[in-house]
C-alpha cells in the first residue's frame, strides 16, 4: 500500500503592501536595469578576468538604444 501524501508546507507570508507598491512603481527601472546587465554580459564574452566599470554601462546603455530598447520615462539622461 503507497505511503500517504505528506501535508503541504504552509504558504509563504503575504509581501508588504508597501513593498509591492514600490517594485511596481520601479518595475520598468528595474527591467532597464536587468537589460544593461545582461547587454554587459554580452560584451564581456571571451577570456577574463573582466574589471566592470562605469564606461561598461555606459555603452551597454548606448548599445540598447541603438537596438531600438529605450531606457523608461524620467530616467535620467546622464546615466546613458
């Protein structure tokens, strides 16, 4: 006879409604952000060891708008 199912684990608590108003505010910061990052990675191909610096983002920056990826409204100009 096959053992019984164990019991579920309880359910994680619920996230802070402050904290969920604040990443939704951000998101599309937050998924600019993700895009350089991953452009950097796409730069950084090849033998290492890579020194990431400011120049870095700043052509990732300029590489994804180039792509037709624009940066969200109100980011500031001088960090891209």
């Amino acid at each position: 006879m096959p053992k019984p199912r164990p019991p579920r684990p309880p359910a994680p608590p619920r996230a802070d409604p402050e904290l969920i108003r604040l990443v939704r505010e951000n998101w599309p910061l937050i998924q600019w952000r993700e895009a350089v990052s991953r452009e950097i990675g796409a730069m950084c191909t090849g033998k290492g060891p890579w020194h990431i610096t400011a120049d870095y983002y700043v052509r990732a920056g300029h590489n994804l708008i180039e792509k037709g990826i624009l940066p969200p409204p109100g980011f500031p100009e001088d960090k891209y």
